[in-house]
C-alpha cells in the first residue's frame, strides 16, 4: 500500500477523532490519525477526567458527612495530595501510551505532527520528528481538532498570565487562593473542585451561573458555594487584571477588587482551526466550520468537521455520537451505500438538536437534558411546566440527611410529550439518563404513568412530577 494514500485521514485523535476512525474502519475503510499532542485529546487528560477525578472526593466527602452514623467516621478535611496523585492516575500520568496502543490494536495508522488541508483531499503533516508528510484521502478529510480556551480581551489579563482549564486540571499544587472569572460551567466545576481542595475561592461572574439552564440551578450553586464560603460576584465584569509579586488582582467595572495566587479564566471556547488550512478550500480559520447532520461541511462533498469544533455542542458523549454517525457516513458513502440522513436515522446526529444531556458536577450537581423552558417558548412550544422539591422524596431523604434538591419537566403540551429536565441536588447525575430516553422516545405522558419508579429511589421523582403535572386523559 502507497503510505500515503488512505480511505480517510482524521485530523486530531482526541475522543471524536479517535471515534470517526473507528467507525470507518470497522465500515472497511484505511484510515490516517493525525495527532500533534496526546492522543484521547482535551477530555482524557486536561478536561472531562482530571476534572471528575478532583471533583469526586469532595463529593465522597459530603455524602459521608450527610448522613448521621457515617457523619462520624469521617473527621478533617481531604488529603490534598491523595485527591492530586489520584488525579494524574486518571490521566494517565499525561501519557499516551494507552491509547495509542488501542489506536493500533483498531488498525489505524498514526501519523504524529500538525495536520494542515493542502488541497482537495490533502493533508500536510509536519511531522514530530521535524519533516513533513503528505497524505491523500481518496474520499474524506475529517477534522476533529476541538476548541481551546477564549481568553476576553479584559484589559491586562493575557499579561497577567492565567490559568486556563488547562492549568487548572493539571494543577500540582492548590493556591491559597484563585479567582474565576466566568459563570459558565468551567467555572462551577473548578470553584467547586479548587474551594474543596481547601483554595480561597472568589468568582466573577457577568450575570449569574449556568446561564443557560433553568435558573434555579444556577441559583442553587451560588446558595451552597456562598455557604461554603466562596466569594461569588455576579453580574460584575471583570475590567482589568494586574499581576505584583505574585499575586493577582482583578478590578471589576463596578470598583471591587479581588486579590488571588491565580486567576483562572473560564469565559468559553473557540474552534481549534488557526493554521488549519480551511481558508484553502473557502472557509473562514477562526470560526466553526457550518456541517450537516452528518457532519459534511456544507458546500463540499470531502470534508467533515466532527466533534467540539463544529461548534454544535461541547460535550464528549456528543462528540462521540456525532463521530459514530461521521465515521459510518464516511464508509458508507465511500462503497457507494445507501445513506440514510433522515432525522434520527443511521447517519445523522438529530439529537444535538433537542436532547442533549449534560451534567455539571458541581456541588450541588446539575443534571439536565433537551430544551429548558424558556428555551422551548422561544420555540414557539406550547409549554406546561411541572416542578417538584426532591428533599421531599422517599429514595432522596434516605439518600442523605436533609436532601436538597428540585426538579423540573418540561412538557409539549401539544404532543403531550416531554422535551426537557432538570435535576438538581446531590447524586442527580444517574437521573439523568431515564430522562433522556423520555425525550428521544418521546414517549407519550400518558405512557409515561406507566413506568413505575422503584421505591424507595430518588427515581420517584418521576412520579411526583407527573403528579405535578397531572394525569393526561387518553381520549
Ligand atoms: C475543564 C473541562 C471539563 C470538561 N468536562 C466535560 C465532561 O465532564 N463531560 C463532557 O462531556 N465534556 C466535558 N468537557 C468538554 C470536552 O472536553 C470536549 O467536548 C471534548 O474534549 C471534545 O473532544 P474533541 O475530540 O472534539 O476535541 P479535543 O479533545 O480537543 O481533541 C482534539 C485533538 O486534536 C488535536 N489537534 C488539534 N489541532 C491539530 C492539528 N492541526 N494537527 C494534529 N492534531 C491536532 C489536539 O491535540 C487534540 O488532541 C469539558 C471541557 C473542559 C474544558
Ligand atoms: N461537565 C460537563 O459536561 C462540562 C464541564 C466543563 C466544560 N464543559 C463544556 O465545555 C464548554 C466550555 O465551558 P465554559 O464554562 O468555558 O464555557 P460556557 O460557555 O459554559 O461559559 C462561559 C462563561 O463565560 C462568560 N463569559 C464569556 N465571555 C466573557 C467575558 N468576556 N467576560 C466575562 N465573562 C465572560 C459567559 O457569560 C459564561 O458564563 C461548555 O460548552 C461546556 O458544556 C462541560
């Protein structure tokens, strides 16, 4: 085989990427995997891993202490350096090693370097080892280079040199303090995360957290961070950022000032495509390249965009889900098959669009899938919406001494089907998934007062809600 001429070349070998390739060549097709940094990508060794690893002792510790007989067990606070060798244990010890091996062990060819788009169907590699590599795509070139951090252009920050997600996740040391500027959720994780690591913790927000959600769960984290002694500020921009012996101080536009160790920026993401070569085949380097459901870019017939940096959502499971219908478009349009893009078909990713599920594992955690409400009236659905205090569940009380948490559906009333969750409260994440086969089905409410939680679970919130809601008529 000329080395290289591949079926498929795949620009990053983060989760999506390693997953359009896969998908491909389980469809029969050569693939080339173009990786400059770890292969596994953002989410193995500086995001979605690191990030639980530091989060999920503190949590350990708070379901101790929630319940009277453990309470006692457990005395003093956590043992920082357990929590970080643990961390870099989860990722990896930032090596590779790992995943290259199942890289292989999938019959894939890494190629270490810089992919760049040359031509049609065309990649440039400058290679590790410091020459250049020219690889031929004989159907489709997949970009999955991901996104990296926007740092605002706030008067001195660049100067002040902050951390980003990146440091925050690898951190080898916690700070006395840390100073967050973002409402997003980097910023509740790694507030949460740094504040339990024993860091004094302040966060400047623009508004409140979590903007996008319903808003009680933006307002539930600013309740327990402040009872928890974080510092949060909303609604204050931050307005210019100075760096003296070491420290760092943070004037927001109203006249406060915040001093830390470090300042951590967490005010979202921008594609990862500068150098990228998309200018070449007319499209623009710094903004998310536009794709189909299957992830083909729009106006051309050979190149996909997969995962964070098409921009649709950033999230690794949606990565993934988006990479398993790309991979499969790919071959499959490469034997001259059948394609099947109707919504919620074989090739599309029709669930970006309405049932996305997302976890912030914040204290407390954030659970929520599909549309919230205000989002659905904004579509025009004619929206009913049922509300219920989890504390007052069975499964929840048991779960831990004076629960606290709520929850919400939100109803089409016009299909009588739910499009959107919410949980909040301590342990809500493994909710979540009952509620994302609710929308994707959507699955009639009628139908719905069928599925029976189990008692006593935290899943009787199900019932307690379409309670709420009240029974719909079947006639
Ligand atoms: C702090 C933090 C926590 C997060 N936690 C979660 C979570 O809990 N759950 C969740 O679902 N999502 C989480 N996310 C989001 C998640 O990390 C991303 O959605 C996911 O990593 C995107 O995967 P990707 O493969 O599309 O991109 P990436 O993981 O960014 O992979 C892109 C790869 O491409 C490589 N690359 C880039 N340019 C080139 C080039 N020109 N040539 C060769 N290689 C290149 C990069 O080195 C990288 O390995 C988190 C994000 C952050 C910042
Ligand atoms: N558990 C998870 O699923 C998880 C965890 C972390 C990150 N992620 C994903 O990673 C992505 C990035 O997260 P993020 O928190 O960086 O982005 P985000 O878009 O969630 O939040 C960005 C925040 O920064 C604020 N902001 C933007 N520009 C600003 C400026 N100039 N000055 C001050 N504030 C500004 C916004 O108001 C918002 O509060 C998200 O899409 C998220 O879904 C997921």
């Amino acid at each position: 085989m000329d080395k290289t001429q591949f079926d498929l070349v795949v620009i990053g070998a983060g989760s999506t990427g390693e997953n359009v390739a896969d998908r491909a060549a389980r469809g029969g097709l050569s693939v080339a995997v173009v990786e400059n940094g770890l292969v596994g990508g953002d989410c193995s060794y500086w995001a979605c891993m690191p990030s639980k690893a530091l989060l999920r002792p503190g949590e350990a510790l708070r379901a101790a202490e929630g319940v009277a007989g453990t309470a006692a067990a457990v005395s003093g606070a956590l043992d920082v350096d357990a929590v970080l060798r643990r961390r870099d244990s989860f990722a990896s010890g930032w090596d590779d090693s790992g995943q290259v091996e199942w890289l292989e062990g999938a019959g894939l060819v890494l190629v270490r370097g810089t992919g760049r788009i040359t031509g049609e169907r065309e990649v440039t590699v400058d290679t590790d080892g410091g020459g250049q590599q020219v690889l031929r795509a004989r159907h489709a070139v997949a970009v999955c280079t991901g996104t990296e951090p926007l740092v605002p252009g706030i008067e001195g920050l660049r100067e002040a040199r902050p951390w980003t997600s990146k440091d925050a996740t690898s951190a080898e040391a916690v700070p006395d303090s840390l100073v967050v500027i973002g409402g997003g959720v980097v910023a509740c994780e790694l507030a949460t995360a740094f504040a339990d690591l024993g860091a004094g913790v302040t966060v400047v927000a623009r508004s409140g957290l979590l903007g996008s959600m319903e808003p009680f769960a933006g307002e539930a984290v600013v309740a327990r961070l402040r009872e928890r002694g974080v510092e949060v500020l909303l609604d204050a921009s931050a307005r210019r950022v100075t760096r003296d012996d070491g420290a760092v101080t943070v004037e927001t536009d109203d006249g406060r000032r915040v001093v830390a160790a470090e300042v951590l920026v967490a005010t979202g993401r921008r594609p990862r495509t500068g150098g990228l070569g998309l200018a070449a085949v007319g499209l623009a380097e710094d903004e998310y390249p536009e794709v189909d459901d299957t992830m083909r870019v729009v106006g051309s017939d050979w190149l996909y965009a997969v995962g964070d940096v098409n921009g649709r959502v950033l999230l690794t499971h949606q990565g993934k889900y988006q990479a398993r219908a790309a991979g499969d478009v790919i071959a499959a349009r490469a034997a001259g098959g059948v394609v099947d893009d109707a919504p919620w078909g074989l090739h599309v990713a029709t669930a970006d669009h309405r049932a996305v599920p997302q976890v912030v594992f914040s204290d407390p955690q954030v659970a929520s899938v599909g549309l919230s409400s205000a989002a659905a009236r904004e579509q025009g659905l004619n929206v009913s919406v049922a509300e219920f205090e989890l504390g007052d569940v069975a499964g929840a009380g048991l779960h831990r001494d004076g629960y606290e948490g709520h929850a919400c559906l939100v109803v089409d009333e016009d299909r009588s089907v739910v499009v959107g969750a919410t949980f909040v409260g301590p342990d809500v994440a493994e909710l979540l998934h009952a509620a994302t086969i609710a929308v994707v089905g959507e699955v009639p409410l009628e139908r719905l007062w069928h599925a029976v939680p189990a008692y006593p679970t935290m899943s009787e919130i199900w019932l307690r809600l379409l309670e709420a809601h009240g029974r719909p008529r079947s006639d």
